[in-house]
C-alpha cells in the first residue's frame, strides 16, 4: 500500500515527489490491513462473470477475536464505510464518496520510480551545475518524508560492499548489502516490474504502403 498506492477513498498516501506528507488516517490504515491480513480476517477475492469484466472483493470475514473485530470496525470508518458490510468491490479511480465501496487510485511504474528518485542522494556538485535538483532530504534539511525506504547513495569510488550498484556519469550509486530495508523494497519494486510485464500487450502500429506508389 505505501509503495502502489496514492490514495484509497480520498485519503492520501505519502508523496516525495510531490512533497505531500500522508495523512495519519493512511498511516493507520496500512497497520490495520497488514494485521487483519496476517491474522485472517481480511482477504481478497476476484470474481469472473460469465458477461463484464472481472472485479475484485474485499472481504471481512466473521471474528470471536473481539480485538480483530474492533479493528475491522475502525477500518470501516476511516474508510467511511457502513459497518454492516463485510464484502466491499474495489474500484480504481478517485473518491465516489459512496458508502458501500473501496475506491483506490494506484500508481502507474513510472509514478513509483519517481517516488523513489526523489529520494536518492544527489551529488552536491550536480546541483551547483544545475545538472540535477536536490532530493528530497537535502531539499528539507529534515529526514525523508515517511514511506517505504530505499536509501541509494552515491560515492566516486566502487563500493566493495553493494547489494545492487549503477555507475553512471563517473560516480557510483548504489544500495548497501547491509541495509535490509532497502534491500526488500528493491526486490518488491523488482517484482512489480516482472508482474507489470506479463500483462496483455498492445497489438504494434501497422503502416500500409500502396505498391504502386
């Protein structure tokens, strides 16, 4: 959700790109799913209909654990949901406002490599040139705003401890083999590079000449 996602229901999720702080309301939100997730009582179902598209279901499933059925109901409420409901369609695109719905608005992979890009360390002397603008930290002079980490430094020489390195305009920017966060945020946005890749392709331009011309 802090990586894909940039809004559910209108609420926002953090954007370095934008310089856009998340609102508490999203932060909650993500604790909440991830441990209704992990302990059952939130799942995902797809359904196919023999006509129309194939649409996706979030379901809260029955509870004795009165802790998880709380948070359920607090999910339901930042979420502006009736509390009655225990399936709820997911839809794509901005807020309805309707009561009855999840309404999320993803972000494309060129949108999640800028919310990463804003966040890599930038050299001081690209900027003098005005080669490159600062990150986001450096624009702030505080610490990244918050969201999934991926610190990618820059140095002149090879590091010799790198867990994925790219050399480009004489410097080295790379990931350290010993920062485990950024390492898994790596791999998820590794991930979503090979799922977006096996989606359906787009038939290619055909340009026609006349033989007699």
């Amino acid at each position: 959700m802090p990586i894909t996602l940039d809004s559910i229901n209108g609420i926002n999720n953090t954007s370095n790109r934008l310089r856009r702080p998340a609102d508490s309301k999203f932060t909650r939100l993500v604790d909440l799913m991830r441990e209704g997730q992990l302990a059952g009582a939130i799942q995902i179902r797809i359904e196919r209909p023999k006509e129309g598209s194939e649409s996706s279901v979030l379901i809260f499933g029955p509870s004795r654990d009165q802790e998880l059925a709380a948070k359920g109901r607090e999910i339901k409420s930042i979420l502006g949901i009736r509390p009655d409901l225990r399936e709820l369609r997911v839809n794509y695109g901005g807020y309805s406002g309707k009561d009855d719905e999840i309404d999320m608005k993803t972000r494309s992979m060129l949108e999640i490599m800028l919310e990463f890009a804003a966040v890599v360390q930038v050299p001081e002397a690209d900027v003098a040139q005005g080669k490159a603008t600062p990150g986001v930290a450096e624009a702030q002079g505080t610490a990244v705003l918050s969201g999934p980490p991926l610190r990618v430094v820059v140095t002149d020489k090879q590091p010799q401890d790198a867990f994925v390195v790219a050399q480009y305009d004489g410097r080295w920017f790379w990931i350290a083999d010993t920062d485990i966060q950024p390492k898994y945020t790596f791999g998820i946005i590794m991930l979503l590079f090979s799922i977006a890749d096996t989606g359906t392709r787009g038939s290619a331009p055909v340009v026609t000449i006349p033989a007699n011309q």
